[in-house]
C-alpha cells in the first residue's frame, strides 16, 4: 500500500458536485463541446492613466507577444493587439487588420488607437475601462494542460513574464480567471494538507503525552496512526481519485478519530491493571469489556462518513467511501495490533496510572454524580431552556454560497478578484443558449431584435459584465459598413442586413476578434449570449435567473423561447443548491443507520431516546448558534452534522455499554450503576472529548473557510455533547430506568 500511495495525486480542477446525469450538468457538457471551455481565461490586469503612454503601451504588446510563446497558451487578447474591421469596396468583402502591427514610434500613434478603441462600441468595457483606466489581458489557456500538473509551470511562467512588465513599469498587476484559482487552490490545498498532518499529530501526541505521562504511550499509537495514513492513501490510488479540498483531510482525520481509540483502550487496560495486578489479565479483560465499545464508537463513525456515498455527488462519494475504509481499518488495526505491543511492553508503571487519581478529574466526576441525584431537576430545566433558545436561533439559519467562500477576504486571490469586479463587473462566466428552433435563424432580423432586448435586460443588472451575442457583431458589421462611424453601431435593417452577409457571409466573432470564440453554432440556429458577471452568492444568482425566465417570454411574446443557462456561475449555483440537500439527506441517513444500531443493542425505545436526546440537544445548540452569529448554511457547516453526530454519538454508547455490562454485577441497583459507571468511564469519555475537541479545532488555522467552518463547528458540537452525554445520559437513566431495563 506504502507502494501504491507514493502515486496519490492533487485534483487539479474544482471538484465536481452535481452528477452527470443531472439535466444542468449534460447542458453544461453539451455547451462545451458545442462552444468550447468557458473557464479557460488566466486575466491579468491593472489600472493607470498611462494605459495608452508609448512606453507602457508597447510593453504591454510586447508581454502579450511574450506569453503568446509560452506553451499551453491558445490566445492572448489585450488593447494592443486588437483587430478592427473593415470594408473592402472593390472585393464587396470585409477584412480584418490589427490595430497595431508593430511596435509604436510616436505618442500620436498611441493616442489615435486609443481613439480608435474608443469609437468602436463593440470593445467597450471589455478588455479597457475608460471612466476607471483599468485594462485586462484575457489569456487563453489550452484545456488538456488545465488539467494536469503543468498548469503549474505554465502559470508560473507567465507569472514571470509579467512581474517583469510590473516592476519594468512601476505597475502593480492583479491576477484572476478559474484556472490561477483552481491552480492557487491546489497549492493551498497541498500546504493544508501537510499543515494540519503535522499540527494533528503535534497536538494529539501532546495531548496523551500530558495524560497518559509515557513515551510508549505516544509513541505506538502514532507508529499505528503511520500504518493507516499509508493504507488510506493506499486506497485513494486504488480507487482511482485524486485529493480534492475534503479528501486531503482524511490524513489529519486519520489522527483525530484515531486517537480516541487509543485512549480507551489505554484507559482501560491502567483500570484492570491496577484492579488485578496482572499485566496479560489487564490486556484480556481489556478486550473483553473495550473491544464492542470501541466497535459500536467507530460503526457510528463509520456511518456518519459513509452514508455521503450513498449521495448523488461525486465529491461526496469520494470522501464517504475513502472515510468509511479509513474508519474500518482504524478498528482492526487498533484492536489487533494494541494489545500486541502492550504484551511486549512491561507493565504500566505507577507513573503511567497516576492519571487514574488526578485529583481534578475525580473532583469534576464527583461533582457530577452529585449533580445527577440531588439536583436533576436543575439539569433538565437548564437542559430544555437551552434547547429553546436553540430553537429560536435555528429559526434564523438561512442558506447561502458563494464561488469564493473558502478564501479569506484579506488574501490576494480575493482582492484581486474584487478589483476585477470593480472595474469590468466580474470574471464568472455566464451563458445563455437560446435556440430559434431553425437554420440561420439567429440572423432573423426580428430575432436580432429580441437578443438585443435581452441584453439590454442584463446591462440593467450590475453583476454583469458587457454582454457579447450575435447582435453584436451584427452591429460591429453594420458599422465597419458604413465606414466605422460609431453612430451606425446599430442593428441593420433587413436591407442592410443581406448585404452584409454578402461581405460577410460566415458572421462570427472568432473571425472578427482575437477574443476566438463563437456566438451561435455551425448552423446559426443557436444564439450564444455571453458574459461575465461578480461572485454575487447563491441568494442573488437565483433571483437573476428566476427574473430572467420571466422577462424573456415577455421578450418573445407569442413565440415561445425556452432559454438554457449555463456556465461556471450557474453549475456552481446548482451544486451549492445540490450539496446542502444531499447532506441534510445523508445526515437523515445517519440517524435513521445510527437509531437502527441502537435498536439493536438497546431494544428499548426508552434508551433510544435516553440516547439520543443528548446528542441531537448538542446539534440543536450548534445549529442555534449558528442561526445567532449569522453563519449561513453552506455545505461546510451541513457536513458537521452528519460528521459530529456520529462522532458525538460514540461517547453515549462508551457509557451505556460499561452501564449495562455493570448492571449485573451491582444487582441492577440503577443509581450504584450509574456512579460506578461514571467512574470508570468519566476519565475517557473527558479525554476523547478533549482530544477531538483540540483535533478539529487544528482546522481553524486553514485558509479556506469551509475547512474553519468544519473544524470550530465540529468542535463547538462535540465540546456541547461531551458536557449533555456526562450530565444528561445519567441523569436519565437515574430518572427512567428504575428497574434497570
């Protein structure tokens, strides 16, 4: 398996949410091979007056040239490499001459294509902001080298080329486009995921060093820990997937859950030690009375990770099923090779049980047995107040997302991007397909018309960017017609229109623009309309599509026109959207798995819900605090649930498997069962807690926001379980088990 995993790869794309078969996802798809990638653009951009100065301006030529040689790169359009159109008298044909062919001599030069630029609506706002004088080089990128390893070389040498021009110039540059996101993602997601293995195992040896004050007591569980990590990793190859965002997690996760394992195991062979004295008689009682409970804690582990298989999202099922694999062999690896290497090691000293006597933790234990049977009133009144005041604050939770989330609003990536969206409105791409339903039909007059109407319905909106169709190049056409004066940029007339299908009989923007991209299809049946638009969040995005379905049957009229929306901005809306239902299913899943279990072991509904009421008041708060401080649902925050309730879930089942194994021995004597019980099993059920509490508070550290909102969301739940499964679970069964059913 140490073989196989040497071969564990990054995914090098945004990971996919929505499965193939959804009807968004093949319209998507469809798209691309009909028009090509929509996410393909690495943007760079700056703003000065000296845009058009002669000096910055050839610079500026001469780095798109530059990159234009740089491997991978397709295209590369800029202010000076512009095409312009125009008309040939004598061959009745339009042509195509670049605005520049070579570098500039005089400032008049510069001055007079700027001019030109200006006089030609067509380009405004799209590659030079007049009002702002900001400016962007569009690169395109080749899709094949997105895709694999060498976008890193292919970025970074571009990166150089244009730091030169910066500092050559005395210019600062901001970068953006989904490919030097998803690059910078892939960095991040590297660095995280050797961050937080090492912070986890930094942490958690600490904190069985400070309990369990021995060297062999860290120093096997992590050599253990070692062993799954490699088998993990091991099963990511042979699955054949890469690591995303979630799954370059489950090497720390490996850490955090598996240590819990080790503590009761440990916990528990120091009590039956000291009880019998025996170091092979520890071992086995060890198994004996630890072994289901360590079972039962990692099936609902298990099931809390694994029932995202069962969820119609690749992602999903790729950290559902490698999670569930890695928790199985966490069990066995822990239970085989545990109380191997205790059998070899001397007995525990005098100093490795001192623990056991720690006068704090036996006060606090003490202090709750006393609280259970003299003051259980207090407990369920502070319990049940609690939960409506969770209640409330659940009633305030409201869903949002946006493509951004994960990035801090400090970092470069997002300012950047915010300069983009400040000055062109936004780099998210946005597509609308509109099919006339029949050949050449998008070169109607009438439905020239219609396409323009809608365009002007999105230059209303200001989250999007300038609108490209074929009206526009039909007005371009018209235009260069009647010799460039920008008062013609118009749509034709029918008249004017067949005559300029005459000069221009193939009108497509990849022929009148360095742009290189199509605005209908081979058959100008399908009107392309595309745009960029700002990172508005998943709230605001449906309401422009739900406007947008209702204004273009107004647009239509009688003729019915069923547009198709798609590109990055709408796959990411549907995936959001997606997401945090498929979760809340998979976190009913959990339950419902998880109830069965204790069904099951406990056939009694009166322990079912002794069981479950804890745990699920530790969601309750967790979900009111979220409601509280404003933190939306996003699938970040929807994971913890299913994560932390099977997590949360083990420590009722660590007491009430010690509690009815015990029942017998003190005659079913219910309260003498319950102190007993809290006895032996306060120590770990505090420890475990602690170490999953600092484990996953380790992810607050990351530089994306969904790993903090998974990590202080997970902890703040488990942090609630651990106090309501030591207060709550005894005092109920004090209360409803008299008979010690």
């Amino acid at each position: 398996m140490g073989y196989k995993a040497k071969d564990v790869q990054l995914s090098y794309d945004f990971p996919q949410i929505i499965p193939n078969s959804d009807p968004d996802f093949v319209n998507y798809t469809q798209f691309k091979k009909q028009f090509g990638e929509d996410g393909d653009l690495f943007i760079i951009g700056f703003q000065s007056k000296e845009v058009f100065k002669l000096d910055v301006f050839n610079n500026w030529r001469n780095l798109s040239l530059d990159v234009k040689k740089v491997r991978g790169v397709k295209t590369v359009a800029t202010v000076s490499n512009l095409l312009a159109l125009g008309k040939d008298t004598a061959t009745h044909k339009f042509f195509i001459r670049p605005l520049a062919t070579a570098p500039l001599t005089t400032q008049d030069q510069a001055d007079s294509i700027k001019d030109l630029i200006l006089s030609l609506p067509f380009y405004k706002n799209l590659l030079y902001n007049d009002s702002t004088h900001a400016t962007l080089m569009a690169i395109k990128l080749d899709q094949k080298a997105l895709l694999t390893k060498t976008r890193e070389g292919l970025l970074d040498s571009v990166e150089a080329l244009t730091k030169r021009f910066a500092e050559q110039n005395k210019i600062k540059l901001y970068y953006t486009g989904l490919p030097y996101i998803r690059t910078l993602y892939g960095y991040k997601v590297q660095h995280e995921l050797n961050l937080f293995l090492a912070l986890s195992v930094l942490v958690t040896s600490l904190i069985l060093l400070l309990f369990f004050r021995s060297f062999t007591s860290v120093l096997f569980p992590m050599i253990i820990i070692g062993i799954i990590i490699v088998l993990t990793l091991g099963y990511v190859v042979l699955l054949d997937y890469r690591l995303t965002l979630l799954t370059a997690l489950i090497p720390p996760l490996i850490v955090i859950i598996a240590v819990p394992n080790f503590i009761y195991f440990l916990n528990r062979y120091h009590t039956e030690y000291k009880k019998y004295g025996d170091k092979l008689m520890g071992i086995n009682m060890m198994v004996k009375n630890i072994a289901k409970v360590v079972f039962l804690n990692n099936t609902t582990t298990a099931i809390g990770f694994g029932v995202l298989y069962f969820v119609d999202s690749p992602i999903l099922k790729e950290f559902g099923l490698v999670a569930f694999l890695m928790i199985t062999t966490t069990y066995f690896a822990t239970l085989i090779i545990m109380p191997l290497v205790f059998s070899f090691l001397p007995p525990p000293s005098d100093q490795q049980t001192k623990y056991l006597e720690n006068k704090n933790m036996r006060r606090f234990i003490e202090g709750v047995i006393t609280l259970i049977h003299n003051k259980k009133r207090w407990v369920y009144g502070t319990a049940i107040t609690i939960g409506l005041i969770s209640a409330v604050g659940v009633t305030r939770l409201h869903a949002i997302g946006y493509i951004m989330d994960d990035i801090p609003h400090k970092d470069k990536l997002y300012t950047d991007l915010m300069f983009f969206q400040e000055n062109f409105r936004g780099v998210m791409p946005f597509e609308i397909i509109l099919d006339t339903k029949r050949q050449d039909g998008a070169l109607d007059p009438n439905e020239l018309d219609k396409i323009q109407q809608l365009q002007d319905t999105l230059a209303t909106m200001p989250e999007f960017s300038t609108t490209i169709s074929i009206a526009d190049v039909a007005k371009y056409a018209n235009q260069a017609f009647y010799n460039g004066r920008p008062s013609r940029y118009t749509l034709p007339s029918r008249r004017d229109l067949t005559f300029l299908l005459r000069y221009m009989p193939d009108m497509n923007l990849s022929k009148v623009s360095d742009v290189g991209f199509s605005v209908t299809d081979s058959n100008k049946q399908l009107v392309r309309i595309t745009s960029k638009m700002a990172d508005v969040g998943s709230i605001r995005l449906e309401k422009i599509v739900n406007k947008l379905n209702s204004d273009i049957p107004k647009i239509w009229g009688d003729e019915p026109m069923k547009p198709e929306f798609t590109g990055f901005s709408i796959i990411f809306l549907k995936g959001n959207t997606y997401l945090i239902q498929n979760l809340i299913l998979s976190l009913t899943m959990a339950i419902i798995l998880i109830i069965v279990v204790i069904v099951i072991l406990f056939p009694s509904a009166r322990l079912v819900l002794i069981t479950l009421i804890p745990n699920c008041l530790a969601l309750l708060i967790t979900a009111g605090l979220m409601g509280f401080f404003d933190i939306p649902l996003k699938p970040s925050s929807v994971l913890v649930f299913s994560i932390a309730f099977g997590i949360a879930i083990d420590m009722s089942f660590h007491f009430l498997v010690n509690y009815r194994q015990d029942l017998k021995m003190h005659n079913w004597d219910v309260e003498r069962t319950v102190e007993n019980t809290m006895r032996v099993t306060g120590f770990s059920m505090v420890y475990t807690s602690l170490v999953l509490l600092f484990g996953f508070g380790i992810f607050c550290f990351s530089s994306f926001g969904s790993t903090i909102a998974l990590g202080a969301l997970t902890s703040l739940t488990i942090f609630c379980a651990m106090f309501s499964n030591i207060i709550v679970i005894p005092a109920l069964l004090v209360s409803f088990d008299k008979k010690g059913k």
